[in-house]
C-alpha cells in the first residue's frame, strides 16, 4: 500500500505538520480517491471511508468558492457582476485547479485505482485538500492557502483579455462543467455588401445557449457568448 509523506505534503502547503492521528487521517482521506480501494487485496484492513473523498472535495469546493469570491468581490471594485462572474468561473475551472496542482507537484501524493489515472483526479484531490485544511486548521488558514495558490492566477487573468472576451469565458464555464466546448454558426447575414451585419448562434451540446449580432463575425460571436455565458450561469446555479 502506498505510503503518503505526508511531511513533505505540509511543506509543500505551507502548513504547520502536525501530529495528531486523525487529523492525519483526514489528510490521507483527502489524497485518496475511492477506486484506490477496490485494488485493496481482499481482507486488507483499511480505515479510511469509502465516501470521506467525495465528502471532502464537496466542503472544500464552498471552501474555495467562497475564498476566491470574496477576494474578487473586494480587490476589483470597479468590477460590474458579470466582470466578476466570468473571473471567477475562469478561476475556479478544473483546468486552473489542475494548473496549481501541477505546479505544486501533488500527483505522487495521490492514491487512485489502477484504471483511474491519476491525472483525472488532480482537480479533485485539491479541493479535497482544501475541505480537509478547513477542518484541522480553520476557514482563515483554508484561506490563506487558496490564496495563496491563486494570487499568480489572479493576477495573470486581470492583465489578460478574460475580463472582456466572453468567448474565452464561456469555453473556460461550459469544459469546467462538462459541457464542451462552444459551437459557432452564422445563422443570417443582413444589411448592405459594404457593410454587412452577421447574425451568430452558439451551441452546447447541441443545444442553443446564445444568439449574437454584430458589424463583424468576431463582435457577434462575442454577444452570442455573452448571452450564452449568463444562460449556462444560470443552469449551473440552479
């Protein structure tokens, strides 16, 4: 059975070691996905619960949620709601959490089935972690380290395009909820040869989500995004 180091894990994290047995319980439980234990030779005596992983990444995702939100809401004040919105469905992505993961190096501490790899999971696993932070360490600690992890990130998304290239959002919201990617059709085309206006539509797995107007493909796409990103928004919220 695969040892974690668990020492290494805090140092990594930035968080004190500690000592007590269930605490560190807990910490295992967070880096172990459930397939891990139906590779278990039979009889094998194994204390951690089938559904604390589940449960884990469940607490830890309000965890970072309400982290980043918070931050957002208060270090972008001229920032209207959508602004906010697609800023943070961008950071709270699976491929953003799969991004710091990398960067942190946690695959080896991860404990998955042999037909699970491990990679899949990495998303998962961090927000196990945090889930897991919040309830050795508190909310504040929890929150520090998503901050932490995330101010790079943060930074990074401000100084780009995201804040008004609604396409680029909605590719990040629709592949984080496992929806796809976008699909773009000109649906009309209106007004003069010299000066044409292109009617777009955007499609979700074959539904359509948005429908968009504008002097050029580019303009339309984007308004047919940003219909398309508030309407998945609101199913996601639901």
């Amino acid at each position: 059975m695969q040892n974690l180091d668990l020492e290494s894990l805090f140092r990594i994290l930035n968080l004190k070691p500690i000592q007590d047995e269930n605490s560190l319980k807990l910490f295992r439980q967070a880096l172990t996905h459930k397939s891990f234990l139906i590779d278990l030779p039979e009889n094998t005596v194994f204390d951690e619960t089938n559904d604390q992983y589940d449960r884990l990444e469940f607490l830890g995702d309000s965890i970072l949620k309400t982290s980043i939100n918070e931050h957002l809401f208060h270090k972008f004040k001229t920032y209207n709601s959508g602004d906010l919105t697609k800023l943070s469905a961008y950071l709270l992505s699976d491929k953003s959490l799969v991004q710091i993961a990398k960067q942190l190096n946690i695959k080896p501490f991860v404990r998955t089935g042999s037909r699970v790899p491990k990679e899949s999971v990495l998303a998962d696993i961090m927000e196990s972690l945090f889930g897991a932070c919040y309830l050795i360490y508190g909310f504040e600690t929890a929150r520090q380290l998503i901050l932490n992890l995330y101010t790079e990130m943060i930074e990074e998304a401000d100084a780009s395009d995201l804040k008004d290239n609604y396409r680029a959002a909605l590719q990040e919201l629709s592949q984080s909820k496992q929806w796809g990617l976008p699909e773009y059709k000109v649906s009309s085309t209106s007004g003069p040869p010299h000066k044409p206006i292109f009617e777009i539509e955007v499609y979700l797995q074959n539904q359509l989500m948005g429908i968009g107007k504008g002097i050029s493909k580019k303009e339309a796409s984007q308004a047919a995004s940003k219909q398309a990103f508030f309407e998945l928004q609101n199913k996601t919220d639901q």
